[in-house]
C-alpha cells in the first residue's frame, strides 16, 4: 500500500468522475481558460466577488420532522432513557451503519472518550499517547483520570499524529493509545493498529470530529477497542450535544454500556449495578432529533464527497495547491473540514492567509495558516495546573514530572521546523452541499486570486 496519495494519483483517482470540470475541455487555452466574464479585478480590490452572496451560515439544519420528533418525546413523558425507546433504537441502527456490532449513546464524545479510558482502567500513574493537536476535551479525559497525556509530534503534512513517532513514546507505564481523527480526516489508523497488536495495546479512536470517514472501506471509530463519536453541533451528524461509543468486544463493551449507565449491566438492566459507572446517558430529546438528523445525514453525505472531491480536483490543477495527504488511497474523507496544502513560493510568497482574505472578499469562506490546533494542548494552562494539583504529585514522582514538563516540545506542532506547512481550509458541512454551479463558483474564485497574485504581492 502507497504511505500517501499524490497529487498525479489523486487526480489519475478521481478524474473519470470529474471530466466535466469547465477548464479541462477540449480547447482550453489555459489554465484558467474556465474564468467567465466577470470583472477581473478581484473583489478584495474594487471588483465583482465572483459569488453575488455569501453561503449560508445555518447550522444545524432542521425542518418539521425534527420539530415533529421533539414534540412526539415530549408528549411521550418518556424523557429519560430509561423510560423511552429512542435513544436504544437509535443505537441499534447506528452501530449497524458504521459497521459494528456494539453502539452506546452518551451525553458526550467527551463522555464517551471518558467512559472508553475508564474502562480501560487507565488512573494514576498511566501514560496515555496522543496528540497535542486537538480539541482540548481529548486531554481532558486522560488528566481527569489523573493519568499523563503523552503527546506525539504531528505529521507537517496532515497536522495528525505522526505515527512513525508512536513507538518512542511507548513506556513501561503506558496504557493506550488515543489518535484522534480531525475534520472529516483520518490518522493513519492501519499503521497505528500495526503498533497496537505488536506491542499489546489497545487503541482507543478519538472519531468526534469525523463520522463516515474511511479507511480501505471501513468507517473511523470501528478499528480500536472503542470508537467514540460526538455529535456536538457543529460537528455533520448533530443533536446539540451528545456522542456514541463504538466497539465490537462483548465483553469490553458490556462495560462500556454499563459506565454511562450508573453501573446497570446493558444485558440486565433491571438487576442492579454490576459494574463502575456514572450518568452519561443520552435523553430522549436529544436521540428524537438525532434520529432524523441522521436521516438527513444519510443524504448529505455523498453529496458532501462528491462535492469535495470535485473541488480538490480541479483546484489540484493549479501549481501551488495540492491536495492535503491520504495515508491510504483507500480514503473516504468527510469534507467537515477542506483542506488544501499551499505553497506560498507559488504565489509570489504571498501568505495563505492573504490568499484567503482575497476569497473571503469574493463570497468564498476559505481560511489560511498552519495545520495546527490553536497552538496546541501541551502549552494549555489546564495541564500544569494537574501538574501541581495534589492528586497529580501522589501519582507521579517528582522526578517523572519534572521530566515530562521537560518533555513538553514538539518542533513540527511549535512551529520551529520549516516544514510546518500552510494550507488553505474552509468549513464545509454547508457549502459541499451546494449545487454543481456553487462549486465552480468556488474553483472559479480561487482561480481569480491564482491569477491576480501579484495584486497581492
């Protein structure tokens, strides 16, 4: 299997399905022989956007049936789970389409992060690889259980957990592995499960951010010993808050249902409290607005990919972007999140973020900089505020603390290596679910700023 997908196979890929694009007709002179006849002058500049009106910025998007959904839990009096059907019924078919035998709601993807490492009982004393490029609920669930978040440098190509550096941070105090999927985007799960039966360690997978992304045909979150799911409102599939845990062990997840569940065995739930546990249960309310988010989901989906892969497509035409790294090319992305590697020396060094400015002003919502997450959570003061704390320091040498604030560098994530690298991005739930002419719309805007980059020089 190829390490990465190319810009030459991504288009090789991909083009069959894409031959429609305006600029590669027969007879095109140019690379942006597509442009149409509206004004040249960039809209940044005094000139027509080429988009007469913004997206849309309305998310999430509902109708009658999810207000209908609402009103039927409400007159049910059946609000809690316990008393309901809809959150278990809606578990039965999620775990059926992301393809595994096992699905647990939660009122979280933190909880289900949190109910995952529980199980596993990881507690003081543990380690716990991850990475320091995320959203800072992943850490949260490793230091709430008074265990170390050990972090992982990124990969400059993708912003992900650099794989290749996993086994060095493996000790002897290590309890699991936790990747974390960002935007629509997977991690190279096949080498980090690689890692994980060699050295015995279970992987938990940090999927909140990427729902149906894929691997060689199977989704994120049904690789580890759990997957964890969030469908927080502003992640694709949403209900407000709320997560899932995936898994496909008997035995593991029995006690995975069991935790968000105050104990209750999921096999007996009317027999008592078998196992540790805690309330994490999803309501009624929330799993009566999934169920026909999901519905909607369902069709969104495709649409989403098709769009995106159309984008990527046509604006890897043009020197300078290239489509941001697969680790498979067997690689179903999700689009949550576009994302394009820029390279400013193709654009008389003008900054992505420059690049972008000039997008935004033509009704694009493109964004520039680095693949980094905020500037990561290894610099958060949350983290040294556990390392002080009392628990902490009746956990953990001296020592072993002071060693790993010392630890706490990453070249590629801090930024002092050159080849963290610029990207263009854009948050596309909504926009990838436009219509053809919205996409070119798009392709034909980046073109515009292509080709007036020295208006920006």
């Amino acid at each position: 299997m190829k390490s990465s997908l190319t810009r030459r196979s991504f288009v090789k890929a991909t083009s069959a399905g894409l031959a429609g694009i305006g600029f590669l007709t027969a007879g095109a002179k140019s690379l942006y022989a597509a442009a149409t006849n509206k004004s040249n002058t960039l809209a940044l500049k005094g000139g027509t956007p080429v988009r007469g009106k913004p997206f849309s910025q309305t998310w999430p998007i509902i109708n009658e049936n999810d207000e209908q959904a609402l009103l039927k839990a409400l007159k049910s009096r059946n609000w809690c789970c316990l008393r309901g059907h809809a959150v278990y019924d809606f578990e039965k078919m999620f775990a059926e389409a992301m393809g595994v035998p096992y699905c647990y709601l939660t009122n979280g993807g933190t909880t289900a992060l949190s109910a995952s490492l529980s199980v596993l009982d990881v507690g003081p004393g543990d380690e716990v690889i991850t990475t320091p490029n995320t959203f800072i609920a992943t850490i949260n669930t490793i230091t709430n259980l008074h265990a170390l978040p050990v972090f992982v440098d990124i990969d400059p190509d993708t912003g992900s957990i650099d794989a290749n550096l996993i086994e060095a941070a493996i000790t002897e105090h290590t309890k699991a592995i936790l990747p974390v999927h960002l935007a629509g985007w997977p991690v190279d799960i096949e080498k980090i499960m690689a890692i994980s039966r060699k050295r015995n360690l279970p992987v938990i997978e940090d999927a909140c951010q990427s729902v149906y992304a894929e691997v060689g045909g199977k989704k994120v979150g049904a690789f580890g010993r759990t997957g964890c799911i969030s469908f927080q409102e502003y992640k694709s599939l949403v209900c407000g808050e709320g997560g899932a845990i995936l898994g496909s062990d008997d035995e593991f997840m029995r006690r995975c249902g069991a935790f968000v569940n105050n104990g209750r065995d999921p096999k007996q739930r009317e027999r008592g409290y078998a196992f540790p546990g805690s309330n994490h249960r999803m309501t009624e309310f929330q799993a009566a607005i999934l169920t026909e988010q999901f519905k909607r989901f369902k069709d969104q989906a495709p649409l989403r990919y098709e769009n995106g892969s159309y984008v990527e497509q046509a604006l890897a035409r043009i020197p300078g972007l290239t489509p941001r790294k697969r680790y498979s090319d067997k690689t179903r992305i999700t689009y949550v999140q576009f994302e394009m590697d820029y390279d400013r020396a193709a654009f008389k060094n003008v900054p992505a973020a420059k690049f972008a400015e000039a997008l935004r002003a033509e009704n694009i919502p493109m964004h520039g900089g680095s693949r980094r997450y905020y500037s990561g959570c290894h610099k958060e003061k949350m983290l040294q505020e556990h390392l002080n704390s009392s628990a902490f320091q009746a956990s953990f040498s001296k020592a072993r603390l002071d060693q790993y604030r010392q630890s706490l560098r990453f070249p590629v994530m801090d930024g002092e290596k050159p080849a963290q690298k610029d990207m263009l991005s854009m948050d596309s739930k909504i926009p990838f679910l436009g219509t053809r002419k919205e996409m070119d719309e798009i392709i034909e805007a980046v073109q515009k700023v292509a080709r007036n980059i020295d208006k920006l020089a």
